[in-house]
C-alpha cells in the first residue's frame, strides 16, 4: 500500500526566510509521481510543484523546489524567501500506477510571521 | 483557460436528503477524480474516471453515493439520504490523462471544492 507521511503537524518561519515542509514516501513500485499542492483558507487545493520518479534533477518552480532523495524516499518542499501570503496548509501527495488516484499526506501547516 | 469548476460551491441539507454536486473539469482533461476531505485531515480518494468510464470507485464509501460522467466531461456526484457523517468538502480534479506515473502528464488540477453540511 502506499503511504505519505508529513511529520510537521504546524510549521512557523519568518518572512523573508526559507522553509523546508517534510514529506516521506511509501511504495514498492518503481514509477510514481510526488506532487506538492497548497491549500489556503479559501479552500482551493493550488498545484506548486511535481517529481517524476525517474527525474535526475530536484525539480523548481518559481521560489518553490523538491528536495528529492529517492533512495531515502523522501520529497521535501523548500519555500525561498517566504511570504506572508505562504500561510496555508501544504500537502504532499504520490502516484503510481496507471489509473490509480492521489494518495495525500496529513499535510502541515505553515505560518508566516511578519 | 478555465480552471475546474464546482457547483455548489456550500450546500446545507437535512439528514435525509439527496444532493447533487457538479464538476467541470479543464477541457480536454481525459481523467476526473472526487475526493473528499474532512475538517483537517487531507483528501480521500472516492472515485476516478477516464472519459466517460467509471474505472475505479473504490473509495466511496456506501452504496448511498453515485457518480457519473455521462459524456466525458461533466460529472455530478451525488449522495442519496445524507448522514451527519457525509458533512465534508467534496473537491473534483481533472488531469490530462493517466498512464505510467512519473512521466509528468498527470498532474490533477482541483477545483474549489463544494462544502456540504448535512444538519
């Protein structure tokens, strides 16, 4: 089966500093796909961020990058120069297989503090 | 272009009515899910379809709910004689398709969600 987990229930960083959101993995299959979606109050689950299994390089986009470590099956979202509009709930999520849905982490909550 | 859309976007109902929740997923998006997501906790899988074909529902979680995408696009998800217990946010993603997982073109784009209460 497979698993996420998000080990940081709650999460505080100061404006303008980097912050690394937690994410381990769980599956025995060899192609899956790690995603990083934010949710703020409003609701809306919002996609930042995508690792392919078979990607060489940690992936970006924008002040958002994967730390991604497969053999320790970790995924790590790393949020540079933080804004206040980072506070949200931030969830990490996989894939695998064909036709088969996103299983979610618990996700972990970020608060930025001016 | 259009993001997912959800209608409603709230939805009260007395123990014991049926309701209908509708998604319009990106167009030209070939695969749709519904999630459900309780108060704090991330979302659960409930259903999947590829076009018109329900291919997995697995997650729903009594035979009270019934989703359909009759021409592969819209879908309604529906829960007949709500509970307590079906108080939830329904979210509807929509992808460009599935296939083998790591090779980027399965991304799901959510919609905002519709939040039912069932008093």
């Amino acid at each position: 089966a497979q698993k996420i987990t998000q080990t940081q229930p709650g999460m505080f960083v100061q404006e303008k500093e980097a912050v690394t959101l937690d994410c381990t993995y769980d599956t025995s299959d060899q192609s899956y796909g790690l995603f990083w979606y934010k949710q703020p109050s409003s609701g809306e689950m919002i996609f930042l961020i995508y690792q392919g299994s078979y990607d060489e390089q940690n992936a970006t986009e924008g002040r958002y990058s994967l730390n991604f470590q497969k053999a320790r099956k970790s995924a790590n979202l790393v949020i540079s120069a933080s804004q206040l509009g980072d506070s949200a709930m931030y969830f990490c999520a996989m894939r695998v297989n064909y036709g088969q849905n996103f299983v979610f982490g618990p996700g972990t909550r970020l608060s930025v503090l001016p | 272009g259009a993001g997912v859309s959800q209608s409603p976007r709230y939805k009260v109902a007395k123990r014991g009515q049926d309701v209908a929740l509708r998604c319009d997923p990106i167009s030209g998006h070939v695969s749709l899910f519904w999630y459900q997501q309780a108060l704090g906790q991330g979302p659960e899988f409930l259903t999947y379809f590829q076009n018109e074909a329900q291919l997995d529902k697995s997650g729903l979680p009594s035979d009270r709910f019934f989703a359909e995408r009759p021409e592969g696009s819209v879908s309604t998800l529906k829960i007949q004689r709500t509970q307590q217990e079906d108080s939830a946010v329904y979210l509807c993603a929509s992808s460009l398709e599935v296939g083998l997982a790591g090779v980027g073109r399965e991304t799901q784009y959510f919609g905002p969600g519709t939040r039912l209460l069932v008093l």
